[in-house]
C-alpha cells in the first residue's frame, strides 16, 4: 500500500546504488532530483522492519501518523515483509524522529541501521603531537551525524563516516576548525570515478545550467559539481556506461558547437600543502632569526668583547641599558609576530580541555619574555635595581623551535616518497587507435591518460609505460613489472595476458584493450589501500595516546615544583650562593630551571613514534610487492608463531595439468568427456578449469578423426558446489558426481579394487584424482598435477629458522598431499578438508595461544583468512580472498610471506626504539633541564638549549623511521633452467 503525502514519485538510482561507499547496507534506497540544489535539501529514503503489524488498519494507522510529520514526503508499507519506506526532506526531518514517531504509534522497530553512510577525507592543519589528535578526534565524535572519525597525525589526514541526512563535510570542516585546526577537503562520498573539465566558450549563467543540465541527465554521471567563478566542471561518472570523452564531445554538441571542454588536471594538494608547510616553517624561522641572532650577540657575544660591546651598557634612564633596550625591540616581533602560533595552538587546546607542545612553548616563552619586561620597567624605575633580563631566551627558543619543526617537516615529507613514487608511476599521455570493422588501424591519435575509457585499444611502443590495466590483444613483448609486483624479471605478454598500468614495456610493440581505467586500476588500488593503512592507528599507538593525556599536565606540575624547589633553599640560604651565576639571584636561577624544564619535554616525539614508522613501512612494502593494511596488521604478523598454508596456488604453482585420464565403464573417451564438460563448466576450482581445457582439446581431436558428434550438451542442471568434495548435477537425465573419494562415499557410490589402485599408483606420484560417476556409478576418472612452486621449500625453510612452525591445509588426498609437504619440508598436514575446517583448524592453533597467519588464495580460503590473526592473500587470487586478507601479496611468490613477516618484525622493533628514544630523551632530558647535575658539575641545561634539545628530539625520531627506508628482502630465490638459486641479506 501507499501513501503519497504531497503527489510526488519516488524516484530510484539503479546504477548509482552500485556505487555507494562500502559501509552503506545494501538496501539503501537514494532520491534523485535533477535539481542543483543543496545536498541536504535533497530528498532521501529510509526503510524500517516493523512488528505488529497484524492487518490492513495496523499499515493505514503507520501511514496517517508518519503522514502528519512536516518532512515527510511518502510512505510505504508492506504488511506482508514487515516493513516500510520512507521518503523524507532531512532538512526537516531525520531518522530518529520517524523511528520514535512509528514507537509513539505501538509499532516496534525490530531491525533500525541508517541506511546511508559517506566518506570524506580531509587534509588536517596545526596538528603538534597526540593530543593534538586525540582532542580533535573527541571533538568529531561530539558532532551530530558522525558515526566514526580516524586522524592520522604523521599523514595529517582525518577520514569520517557520517550520516550525510544530518551534516555533511561543510559541517565537519566548521567543527574541525572551531577545534583550533585548519581543514581543506580532500575527497568527499563517491570519488570512485571522476573527471574535472575546464569549460571554455561560456558567457553566462544560463550558458553554465544549459551545461550542468545536460550532464545531470547523460547517462552514466552520478553527481556534477559546478564551478561557476572558475568555469569548472567535476563529473563523477560510471564507467561501464560513459567516460571523460563522451562527456567532452556531449558538452561540445550541446552547445552546438560553440561550447568547449577540456581536461583539467588539478595540481596534488599533498604534495603543494606539503611544500607549503615546509616554506611556511623555513620563512618563519629566517623572519625569527633577523632578530634573534642580533638579541644573541647583544647579550652573549659582545658583553665578552670588551671594549667591544660597551657601548651596550651605556644607560638612558636610570639603570635601563642600551643593550636592554634593544633586546626588547628585538625580541618582541619575535615573541609576539613568529610566536603567534604557539599562542593560537595554545588557546585552542587549553578550550577544548586538553594540553599539547605549544601550552609548554606559550609557557615557557612568556614566563622569560614578562620576567624580562618587569626587569626592563624596574631598571627604568630605579638606579639601584640589578636583575638579568631572558630577552634571549625567549628570542632563541622560538627560533630553534621552528628550526626543529622545519627540519620535521622536510623529513615527514620523506616518509611518503614510496606512495609518491608509485603515484608517479602511470604515464601522463597514451596513444589511442581507432580500429574497423576488420581491425585494421584507421587512426592513432595521443590522448591524456585520464581521458581513456574501457574498451579503448591502446598502442605501446618499446620503452614505453603501460597507461591503464588491461588485456594484449596484439603482439608480443616483455613487460617489466618490478615498480608494482616487486619482479625483477620481465614477464613475456601475449594475446590475451593481462597487463598492469605503470609497468614498462621493454622490447616490443602491444595492442592493450583497456579493462580497468582510473582509480579501479590495480595502481591506484595499491595507492588507496596504502593510504588507507597509513592512516590506521596501530594498537602500540597507544602507548603514545595514553602518556599524552597527563604528559604536558605532569611537565607544568614538575615546572612548578622545579621552580620552588629552587627558589625556596635559595632565599633560605641552604645551598651555597656561588652556586648563582654572576648578574642573578635565587628567582631568577629558579625561573630559568623551571622555563628549560618547560621547553625540554617533548610530546611531539612519542607522537611521531608510531605513525611515522608505520608510513614507511606500508610504502617501503608495497615498493616491494607488499601491501599491508595498517599498523594492525604490522603489529599482528610480528607475532606470528605459526602459519597455516594452502596447498593449491599457495604451495604449488596453481595450474594444474591433467596427466592421465581413465575410462571405467563402456563408455566412450568422447561421450565421457561431454559429460564431465557439462557438469564442471560451472566450476571455479583450478583442477575443474585444467579438466575442462584437457577434454575439450581431447574431444577436438576425437572429433577430428570420427565423424563430428552434433549433439550438444548443455550445461548441468541443479548444479551444486560441495566445498572440499567437488561438484553435482544433472547433464540430460544423468546425475553426474565429478570429485574426489569423499564424495562418493558422501553419495554412497562404491569405489571398487581396480578405481583404488589407479588412485594410489597416483597418489604416489603427488597427483591428485578426481573421479567421475554418473548415475551411481564410477566412469572413469583423471589425474592431476600441479607441480611446486619452486621457492616453496627453502621459503618453509627459512621460516623455521625464524622461529616459525608451517603446517598445510588443503581439501586434498591425504596422500597427496603428505607427498607434496614432504618435498616442501612441511611435518605438519592436515588433508581432506572443507573450507570450514580449515577456520576450525586454524582456532585450535589459536587456543594453543599461537598467534596464526594463513596464507591462501581462493573463495575457499577466506573462511580461515578471516578467523587467522593475520590472513595473508596471494595477489594473483580472488578479489574476495584479497578483501579478507590484511596482508596482500601481490605477486604469487611465497618468498613475499617471509619479507611480509620481517618487514612486520623490523617495523615493530622500530616502533619500541622510537619509543626507548623518546621516552628515555624525556625521562633523562627533564632532570637535567631541573638542574639535578648542576650542584655536583655545574651543568646547566640553559632555555635556548633546552628548546633545541626538543626540536631535535623530534626530529630524530622522524629521521629513525626514515631508516626503514634502506630495508631489503631477507630471502630471494631466482629460478632459472631448472634450478633454483638462495639468496640471504642481512
């Protein structure tokens, strides 16, 4: 039944909902309206399951009191499903309204989730250290609409998910910057596929609707932004259905010739605020230090050089100096102008009841800079006054602050050159070919690479890069794979092999039909899962997030008390007075104790610990064919004790090859071969597909010297999959079974003495049979190999001697596959099994208190995947084995598990000697800025210095992580003419 409040249809987008962000439930339903208006003034649908819904009155009474609600555009119930649909304004209304409205009428809402969630990302400014990240993630949660807020303090990036029916990224920015912080947007909702234009020949306002009309209602555009100040355009577009030149040639045919598109590449926001930062940094310290190396040298250099610098002690007013007098011109630009950020960053944080590195700068620098201005009006005041003024220390603490954060800065740039370099990897132009009919060649034409869409046939020629993924579909060549794969030798491509954008061509000319275009290639899927693991907080962070939250707290009471504990004994004469330096007294020691002990702790660092490591490392693996999903996973996989392989494209190479075949029955080798066709035509299974090309071929060649059969088999009816066994179906009337002995018995088939001993004479020779019965009985039957991989066997070495125990799981014979873990090395087995067992397997490891990694990577393996502490997918396997996975190995090349494992455990080690370092930096730094050295050595830790020990502390730490970067492979097996060749670093 329906109810259509005001008249107006519902309107639904069918391809549109394909392209939703991944946390949105898949019975989302989303309003189109072809109007530019606001998004939130855009209509949306919301579903509800509802109980008590007992008969036709129950659905009328739902309509009436959701129809009274001002908001609400139609409803729609289904007594019959429970449910109802509702067509709402959520500029009026939300969610949670028509939820209590619908329990205010007796109906129980059983099943409630909101039904759309979006992403953005945002670019996060002014962030120092951990709390900095902390308090602005608090501050994110507090916002209505925010259901989860991630900020990555090393990336300087937030990722959001929100109900866009209540805020949206304009709201989030106002609530980012009310924090203290700056926010730009990065990417908001559906940036799946998109494409900026720079529209040319448009004069005025109705020129630009007439455009963005135009490109609303072609097909294939999802969303279009208009920019009317800059003539700019940004479509986001599906492209199974249209692409950026049909879009370019639509907007030119609208206009009739008279309006003009072309592509417009935005230039990289992360590397241009990036470089900006760094010229920020760099121009602030040079402004500083034109007045602190003036403030340095009137109060350090020349009171030593006399006759020099007596001019400086030349008194204009009672006791007020010429030297003091220009210390305080000097140093108040400094102070007040270059110093302002720390009074911002400082305000801000102490607003949102939280505490960072620039409250102990704002401290530290005013306590020196007013002591120094009541000195200055005492001297003015009184001839007799004496005092010491900390002009300086102000002056030159500021400036070796943004010296250290300038050389920060530099440094975090590095830490992102591996995701950099991968970026830059597709080339900027392609050669595009226009073929006919026959396919010969009618025209080449260079286009820019984001202008290719699917199904374009793109020319590369010898030396050049491969611009989009895709499949030869003429000529022969080498293709380097290295920058992506980690393969250092080229790979031979030809008709029908895929290629991958970014690789190089080496020797020979290829036609590529473009199967994956912008950011759906294998490239940019490598970028997005980096980024994305850069910006997952690891579980150790934690360490740094719970210091941080009583750190600069405990910093000011240790200030304090540094401060009496000096000033006190020395006002009551209990420590000696020679102990004061000359020109001050006990408040003035006290003071300059208590600023050094102020300016020495550094948050910053133990912030930087974790997540400047974790970049690196994320880039430095996915340079070497390595892609691990955030700090997680790192910290996880270095604890792995044991990992559970897969037998089938783990272990062996993957392609099986039918080596014999078998007829047990009367029936012929052609007719055998039509059946088992039929029935495995479905099948995904490596052994299914290898049957499948054998018997055909074997019936081609039947065919050819018979008299050809016309009869064609369909494909099996009642298919059905029996995971670990094989399959069944019907083919004609025939029931037919095509796996192994457990499904015969499954089926109660009898497996008799001659079927047995063809089985074992295989067994032993590491193949696997599958048998063939139809109608209860067994056929015939085929043996298979797949031969091992050839690092298999020294990779299970070299695991062993890093502590790690191996054991193999497979659904194959238990013969099978005892004999291939014994050519491997692997002692513990576990055979005949489904897919269930495997995860079964994998928990009872885990209960041992093992923390298990599983190697796999078919549909089948994604069971155990998930249920391992760290599931690790061969890249050449499923899409949904590598979505379960947190370790992705992009080549199928096992040696990548040990590099995975190592790369975890020197990352790990890393983290803890960031740590040490920064903890220990404090833990000692702060006693000798209090002075606890200076009664026994006279060492005294002076507020300059003191600042400059900060600054570097920080950037030690960046420059540690940085050191990930020279990280090699522990172990490289090349195999060539049959031999295998080790290779171990160090």
């Amino acid at each position: 039944m329906n109810t259509n409040v005001q008249d107006k249809k519902m309107e639904l987008n069918g391809r549109d909902d394909l392209k939703r962000p991944l946390l949105e439930p898949p019975d989302s339903i989303c309003i189109t309206i072809r109007e530019p208006v606001d998004k939130l003034d855009k209509k949306r649908t919301v579903k509800f399951r509802i109980g008590n819904i007992k008969c036709a009155s129950c659905v009328t009474s739902i309509e009436s009191v959701l129809g009274e609600l001002k908001g609400v555009e139609s409803v729609s119930v289904s007594p019959i499903q429970g449910q109802a649909a509702i067509e709402y304004v959520p500029k009026l209304i939300n969610t949670k309204m028509i939820k209590e409205t619908i329990e205010d009428a007796g109906f129980p809402i059983n099943e409630f989730s909101e039904q759309e969630i979006a992403v953005c990302r945002l670019r996060i400014k002014g962030m120092a250290c951990t709390s900095c990240s902390e308090s602005l993630e608090r501050a994110l949660m507090l916002l209505n609409g925010v259901k989860k807020a991630v900020v990555g303090l090393a990336l300087e990036e937030a990722k959001v998910h929100f109900d866009p029916s209540v805020t949206g990224p304009d709201c989030i920015i106002e609530a980012i910057e009310d924090a203290g912080f700056g926010a730009d947007l990065i990417c908001s909702g559906n940036e799946v596929n998109k494409v900026h234009l720079k529209l040319e020949g448009v004069s005025s306002v109705e020129d630009l609707n007439t455009i963005q009309s135009y490109l609303e209602l072609a097909i294939g555009v999802n969303h279009v932004e208009m920019d009317l100040e800059e003539n700019k355009v940004t479509v986001n577009y599906d492209p199974d259905l249209t692409g950026p030149r049909s879009l370019i040639e639509g907007v030119r045919e609208v206009g009739h010739g008279s309006y003009k598109a072309s592509l417009y590449i935005p230039p990289r926001q992360r590397d241009s605020e990036q470089q900006h930062e760094i010229n920020m940094y760099r121009d602030q310290f040079l402004f500083s230090g034109l007045f602190s190396v003036p403030v340095f040298i009137f109060s350090m250099v020349l009171p030593m050089l006399h006759p020099l610098g007596n001019w400086l002690e030349y008194k204009i007013y009672n006791v007020f100096t010429v030297g003091l007098l220009l210390r305080w011109i000097l140093c108040t630009p400094v102070q007040f102008i270059v110093g302002q950020r720390f009074y911002t960053g400082a305000y801000h944080a102490l607003r949102r009841k939280s505490a960072n590195m620039d409250v102990l700068v704002a401290m530290g620098t005013n306590a020196a800079y007013f002591y120094s201005v009541y000195i200055a009006i005492k001297a003015l005041s009184s001839d007799t006054f004496e005092g010491q003024d900390f002009f300086e220390t102000s002056a030159m603490l500021i400036s070796f602050i943004l010296l250290g954060k300038y050389l920060e800065v530099v440094a975090k740039g590095k830490t992102s050159d591996a995701l950099a370099k991968l970026t830059d990897l597709a080339p900027d132009s392609a050669r595009l070919l226009t073929l006919d009919d026959d396919g010969n060649v009618v025209s080449e034409v260079e286009i820019s690479t984001q202008l290719i869409q699917r199904n374009d046939i793109i020319k590369i020629i010898p030396g050049e890069k491969v611009p989009v993924d895709g499949i030869v579909t003429d000529g022969q060549s080498y293709v380097n794979e290295s920058m992506i794969t980690g393969e250092a030798q080229p790979i031979a491509k030809k008709p029908v092999d895929k290629v991958i954008g970014g690789t190089m061509n080496e020797n020979g000319c290829l036609l590529v039909k473009a199967t994956h275009v912008g950011s759906e290639t294998a490239l940019s899927q490598i970028v997005q899962l980096v980024e994305a693991a850069q910006l997952a907080r690891a579980p150790v962070q934690k360490i740094a997030d719970q210091i941080s939250r009583f750190f600069v707290p405990a910093i000011v009471l240790v200030a304090l008390l540094t401060w009496l504990g000096w000033l006190i004994p020395g006002v009551f004469g209990i420590y000696p007075k020679h102990w004061i330096p000359e020109g001050m007294d006990e408040f003035e020691l006290a003071l300059q104790f208590s600023i050094s002990v102020l300016v020495v702790a550094c948050p910053c660092a133990l912030g930087l610990a974790t997540p400047t490591a974790v970049m690196v490392a994320t880039g430095k693996g996915a340079s070497l064919g390595v892609l691990i999903k955030g700090g997680n996973a790192l910290e996880k996989a270095h604890k792995v004790k044991a990992i559970v392989f897969d037998k089938t494209g783990t272990l062996t190479v993957g392609k099986p090859e039918v080596v014999s075949v078998m007829i047990f029955s009367s029936m012929s080798m052609g007719d055998f071969c039509d059946v088992a066709i039929a029935a495995e035509a479905n099948s995904e299974h490596p052994i299914a597909k290898a049957f499948l090309e054998h018997a055909r071929k074997l019936h081609q060649k039947i065919e050819s010297n018979d008299q050809p059969n016309n009869q064609h088999l369909t494909e099996a009816r009642d298919f059905e999959v029996h995971p670990g066994t094989g399959v069944s179906g019907k083919v004609g009337d025939k029931m037919v079974l095509v796996g192994n002995k457990r499904l015969m018995q499954t089926y109660n088939v009898t497996v008799g003495p001659e079927i047995e001993s063809y089985i074992s004479e295989n067994e032993q020779l590491t193949r696997t049979c599958v048998l063939v019965a139809i109608d209860g009985n067994v056929a015939g039957a085929f043996a298979v190999t797949d031969p091992v991989k050839p690092e298999a066997e020294h990779v299970i070495s070299y695991l062993r001697s890093m502590g790690i125990s191996s054991i193999m799981v497979t659904g194959d014979n238990w013969a099978t596959a005892t004999a291939i873990a014994k050519e491997v090395g692997i002692e513990n087995v576990v055979a005949e099994t489904d897919p269930v067992g495997k995860a079964d397997r994998i928990k009872e490891l885990q209960m041992k208190g093992l923390t298990v990694a599983m190697v796999g990577d078919g549909i089948n393996d994604s069971p155990a995947l998930v249920a391992a502490d760290v599931g690790m997918a061969i890249g050449a396997g499923t899409d949904v084995a590598i979505e379960a996975a947190d370790v992705v190995l992009i080549k199928s090349n096992l040696e990548d598990v040990v590099t995975a494992i190592d790369l975890s455990r020197k990352t790990i080690s890393r983290i803890w000697l960031n740590y040490v370092w920064a903890l220990g930096y404090n833990i000692l730094g702060v006693p000798v800025a209090a002075g606890i050295l200076y009664p026994f050595t006279g060492i005294r830790l002076p507020p300059w210095l003191a600042g400059a020990c900060m600054a570097a502390s920080s950037l030690s730490v960046v420059c540690s992580s940085l050191l990930l970067q020279s990280y090699r492979k522990p172990l490289v097996v090349q195999h060539t003419k049959g031999q295998t060749h080790c290779s171990k670093s160090t």
